[in-house]
C-alpha cells in the first residue's frame, strides 16, 4: 500500500538582541534604576515612608519584585515591601550596589516579519531546505536590565538581583533574580534563537509557573514551537493545550495522529479543522494556505479509512489560490504516487511547471527533466538543472555537468560532476527519485554512471569515504521532495519531517538503515532434568515450573541482502525466584534466589521487508550464557540466616550454558518485538544418575532502533 508523505510542521525563533540607546535613554533608565535602589535602601533601614516614592518608580505597586524575605518566590512590590515592613517592623540593615551602565544588557520586544525562503544550512554554500524567517521589521519596546546586589550584614545573606527598566514607559517593571519569569522568558527567546531548543523549553517553562505573569501564553506558545523544531509532537500537543487556542490543538494533534497511523483520531481532527477554518476571520494567508495543505495531505492518504481524491485536490488548489509556490510541486508528486485517479498527466506537468516558474528549488530538476526528455531542449533543461544544483540537488548537479560537457563547456561540467559525487547524497537522491517518481530520469541512474562520464573528461573520482563529506550539508534536499505542509502564526514555518511510501525497491531489501537498538524483555529459565528418560520440568527450587528473569540490552541486526541477516547482541539478566513457605521446628522460612548473568545470542536471520514501516522474520541459531553471580538466601521474618553460591558443585547450576535457539520477530517502524525459545545443549548435572539441561521457555523483548 502506497505510504505518502503525510504533513510538515516547524517554527522560528523570535530575535532577541542588543539596541543601540541614545545618551539621554541610557542616563534615564540609570536615573531611575539608581534612585530606586537609593529609596529601597533607605526603606529597608528604617524610612517606612518611602512606598508611594518608590511605586512612583515602578509600573505600579503590582510590578515584579522577587521576595527574599519571607516566600522566596515572585509576589508583586506592594507586597514584597509589606514582608520587609511585616518581619522587620524597626529596620532591616540592608545597602543595594550602585546600578552601572557598563554591566547592563539591552532587550528588545520585536515586531517581527516573516518570510520564506531557500534557506543556507551547515554554512554550506548549497541552500538546501525552504525554511521561513522571522526578520525584524521594527521594535516594539526595549527593556534595560541593571545587575545589583543587595545585602543584608546581619542576616549575612546577599542577593543578585536585576532591575528591569521599560523604556517606553520610562518606568521599572521588574526587581527580580535571574529565576523571575520576565528573565527567564527573555534567556529563553534568546536560546530559541541560537536554536537551543531543549534550553528555551526549560526557561518558558520556568517563566510560566509564575501564575501572575503576563508571559505565561507566550512563553507555552514559544516552548510549543520548540518541541516541533525538535519534532517532539507530543510535548507540542501538550503546550498547544496551555495555550488554548483550539487551532494549535487540532492543527498539531492531526500531525500527531497522523504520523502514527491513529487514523479514527486523525478523522475527528481534520473535521474540527475545516470548522475553525470557516469560523475563524483572524487567519492570515499563510496559516490558511498551511490549514489547506494539512487537510490535503490527510485525505489523499491511501490509509486513511475516509480517503477523498477530490477534496484533497480542492485543498491543495485553495492552498495554491493563496500564493503557495509549493502547492504545484506537490500535486505532481502525489500525481506520480495515485495516478489518474488524482488528476492527469497534463494537469500534473502544469502544477510542476507553475512550481519551478514561482521560485520553488525542488520543482527545478523536475521540471527540467521534463523539459530535456520531454521538450527536449537541452539549453532551457540546462536552465533548471543549474538552478536546482544551486539549491543542493545532486542529481541536478550531475545532469548539468553532463549537458555542459556535451555543449563543449569540459570544465565546468567537471566541476559539476564532481561536486555532485562529494558525500552520499547522490546515491540517496537516485534511491527517492525512483522511488517516488517512477524513476523517470534516463541519466543518471547510479553513482557509477557520473564516475564513468567524470573519468572520460579527466576528472578525478570523488568517492564516499573522502574529507569532502564533511563539507556537504547537515540536510541535503532529495531530488523528489514529497509533499508537506507548513503551519504558521507569526512565528512557524517549514522545517522537514519526510514519510515516504517506498512502492519500487529490490527484492526484499532492508528499508531503513536502523539495526542497533535498545532492548528490554521479559525471560523464562526452566531446568529439565532426565531421569531415564523420565523428565521433570521445574524451577530453581524444584517446586515450580520456571524462574522468572528480566533482560536488558543491546541488540544488533543488520540485513546483508535479500532479507537475509544477522541477529545478535549482548544483554544483562537477571533471575530472581522465591521458593514455597516451609515450616520446621517452629520456625517459618522460604529460599530466595538471585542470578546476574550475560547473554550472547548468534543468529542467522531472514526478514521478510513488506515496507519501510513492517517487516516480520524469523532466526535460529545458537545462544550463549554466562552467569556472572548467584547467590541462594535462607530467610526467615524478614532476616537472611545462610547464603549458598548458586554454583557450588553440589547444585546443578553451571556458569557456562550453549542453547539451540529459535524465534521470531514483528517490527513496526523502529520498534521490533521478539519472541525467543531456547533449548539447552550442555548436560549441567553433576551426577551421573541423571541430566540436566538449562532452557529458556520464553523471551518476550521490545526493542527500539536508532
């Protein structure tokens, strides 16, 4: 079944920065900070007639003040002064740091505009992935924050503390430490925009514990923003939800739901959606065009149980009526995975063409593809070629070197060609473009194909393993960029979060390249011990049928080809089991167990790879076993009365254990669940009146691949 790429969520910082003052602003803001540090202290000492003098300073009695008196927490001046008036009705010794130009910082509250564009990423000289930015159109409101420190002798207790002066309504609107929620919303904007998304999350956090602050929606709306740049979409969710704004819920739960296939949710979504678009008069363009897109891409999806062609073609055309350059690009794409059955050729061919001709960089190879093998005119398709490669697209980087050798132009062509083979990206480009448009382009096809052509013009072949990858971009734009969509406020943009529908693939090849993964499960451990062919299946204790045991580990099964690989790993196990309640000459007692031991399975496998997102298989082969201590306790009301090493010679427990083993597995994304069996191969008896072998009757163990 077709897996089509489904949305694309993102977002852009806010910009904090430094502000250039004039004289007079910088000496007024020090004025003000001065004198109110002058008053503070002089009401702290013992002039208990100073509130009015030092409210006048500020926003008002309800500004900011952190109380390090009595709460040590944000409360407002009025009552941070009644809690030194309260606990120190005479005087509290205090003396507050002269504020100082020199060491204060500057804060700007910006309006800020936002566009789009083919953005610059890893400082490559290759733009590679339409990104939108937030540009500053003008400023708002600029805040200067003042580092004092005030002190109390006889409490021998100082304090850092910032005043935050308004400049635009020339008063003080803050007197906290760095914990007050006016600085830390403003360190966390200043994270956001060096990208430090996890740091700005913990500031906005921080911010918006303090129930008074007026910070408190933008700072659950900026960390909202920072879980979709790190594509954390539950933790979106979570603040859309303190938000409130039922759009932000709906819009990033359909993400959500939709990159898990929940797809009865997804539903109930998509319909809340197309009602707030109906309702709602305060959308922007680019929110709407965004609205569209997501809506488009739920209902073409082949897997969605309320799947309708035509209204996700209606979507992306509004989308397209609103000036979305992308649009174009993505009917022919989706074009190229449904069919006629979405639109016709003609109509797809017209979208991808109206794409490149508005400036969309993953059009530009497409449509000059078609122009070279459709039109087939070279000069034109070298056109787009050239523009494509100046985007990041290697195949287009390729195609251009082979038209430019063919005009005469060797040296530029060889550049071309040789730029185009740095990294692996060529390699990954070819494997998408075939996978997701049919594979269309005659030239070229492989790596191979560029080396051969490089290597007949003199250059010199760039293999994969050479420093030159080091220079290729973070994320390099595939040649068949699927479709996505963007959502945006003032603040959200495009930021790429691809799922691809492989429906073209050699015969049962690995669809992803994650083999190493973590492991925890659940173990059975059973002896069996033969008494002439007599067998008795029990526990360590003997009156039970198995020991329990956790495992804990890491798993490694790479595919060689054809679906056949390895399975192996290395885990830590540890069984604990509990004999029956005895009781003898008065006294109640039970035995207690506990093994750590090492396991090393060596499998041979084979997958069967129905897509990138399930496979099933089946292994077997041998498993190895070594315990690394064990101890059996007598206990007794609470108490242990005699320990006995697991391994002494007189129980039939060895350290070294070989197993014939046998399983299967069902993997679902990155995340495999395996189901094991072991049956023991080595005699552990230390009697000759009997075997005993060691099996496991079942390993049951979720693992998650990175």
């Amino acid at each position: 079944m077709k897996r089509l790429i489904i949305l694309l969520l993102s977002c852009i910082p806010i910009i904090s920065t430094a502000q250039t003052l004039s004289e007079t602003q910088k000496q007024a803001a020090l004025q003000s900070a001065t004198k109110f540090c002058d008053l503070l202290e002089r009401f702290c000492n013992g002039e208990r007639t100073l509130n009015s003098q030092i409210n006048a300073l500020c926003s008002g009695a309800d500004c900011s003040a952190y109380d390090d008196i009595k709460t040590n927490k944000e409360i407002t001046l009025r009552n941070y002064l009644y809690a030194i008036q309260a606990e120190y009705p005479n005087k509290l010794a205090t003396s507050i740091s002269t504020p100082s130009l020199a060491k204060c910082k500057t804060y700007i509250e910006p309006v800020m505009s936002l566009n789009y564009e083919w953005g610059n990423i890893g400082n490559s000289d290759l733009s590679t992935s339409e990104t939108a930015v937030l540009s500053l159109a003008s400023v708002s409101n600029v805040y200067i924050v003042f580092d004092v420190i005030q002190t109390y002798p006889s409490l021998s207790k100082s304090i850092n503390k910032k005043i935050v002066y308004d400049l635009k309504n020339k008063k003080i609107t803050a007197f906290i430490t760095n914990n007050g929620a006016f600085i830390s919303f403003l360190n966390g904007v200043l994270a956001f925009s060096n990208k430090q998304y996890n740091v700005a999350i913990t500031y906005f956090d921080s911010a918006a514990q303090n129930n008074r602050s007026s910070l408190k929606k933008q700072s659950y709306g900026l960390a909202m923003l920072c879980a979709f740049f790190m594509l954390d979409y539950e933790k979106a969710v979570y603040y859309a939800e303190q938000m409130g704004d039922p759009l932000y819920i709906n819009a990033f739960k359909l993400n959500l739901y939709t990159q898990n296939e929940q797809f009865d949710k997804t539903y109930q979504c998509a319909l809340q959606l197309e009602s707030l678009l109906r309702k709602r008069t305060d959308l922007s363009n680019m929110m709407k065009s965004n609205l569209y897109l997501m809506l488009a891409n739920v209902y073409v999806n082949p897997l969605f149980q309320h799947q309708d062609l035509h209204k996700g073609l209606s979507y992306m055309e509004a989308a397209y009526a609103l000036g979305d350059a992308k649009v174009g690009y993505n009917i022919f794409v989706y074009y190229t995975l449904l069919g006629d059955d979405f639109v016709t050729p003609e109509t797809a061919l017209e979208y991808l063409q109206k794409s490149a001709e508005a400036g969309f960089p993953p059009a530009f190879y497409q449509w000059g593809r078609m122009v070279e093998y459709g039109l087939e005119d070279k000069e034109e398709a070298l056109v787009w070629y050239e523009k494509s490669a100046k985007s990041g697209n290697h195949i287009a980087m390729a195609s251009a070197g082979k038209l430019l050798i063919e005009k005469g132009e060797i040296k530029e062509g060889v550049e071309w060609l040789k730029k185009s083979l740095e990294g692996k990206a060529l390699e990954a480009e070819l494997e998408d473009n075939e996978l997701t448009t049919g594979g269309l382009a005659p030239w070229p096809k492989t790596r191979a194909d560029v080396e051969s052509l490089l290597n007949k013009h003199g250059g010199t072949t760039i293999h994969q393993n050479q420093s030159s990858v080091n220079n290729q971009p973070t994320y390099s734009n595939h040649s068949t960029q699927t479709p996505s969509t963007t959502m945006s406020g003032s603040t959200t943009s495009t930021h790429s979060n691809t799922y691809q529908y492989r429906y073209r693939h050699k015969f049962n090849e690995a669809k992803d390249n994650y083999y190493v993964g973590l492991s925890v499960g659940y173990v059975q451990k059973q002896w069996v011990y033969d008494f002439d062919g007599s067998k008795e299946k029990v526990n360590v204790f003997g009156d039970g049928k198995y020991t329990n045991g956790i495992q804990v580990g890491i798993r490694i099964d790479p595919q060689f080809g054809y679906g056949f690989g390895i399975n192996t790993g290395l885990y830590y196990e540890y069984y604990f089991d509990k004999s029956e309640d005895m009781y003898e000459d008065g006294i109640d007692y039970y035995y207690r167990s506990e093994e750590h031991s090492l396991y090393l399975p060596i499998h041979l496998k084979y997958s069967l790879n129905f897509s990138k997102w399930f496979q099933l298989a089946l292994y077997g082969g041998i498993g190895l076993d070594c315990g690394v201590s064990g101890n059996i306790y007598l206990r007794s009301d609470g108490e242990t009365l005699d320990t006995q090493n697991l391994y002494d010679d007189e129980l039939d427990m060895k350290r070294f254990n070989a197993s014939l083993e046998y399983g299967a597995s069902i993997r679902v994304s990155r995340f495999q669940l395996n189901f094991t069996m072991s049956k023991g191969l080595v005699n552990m008896s230390g009697s000759d009146e009997y075997k005993v072998k060691q099996n496991k009757m079942m390993n049951f163990a979720l693992s998650v691949y990175f």
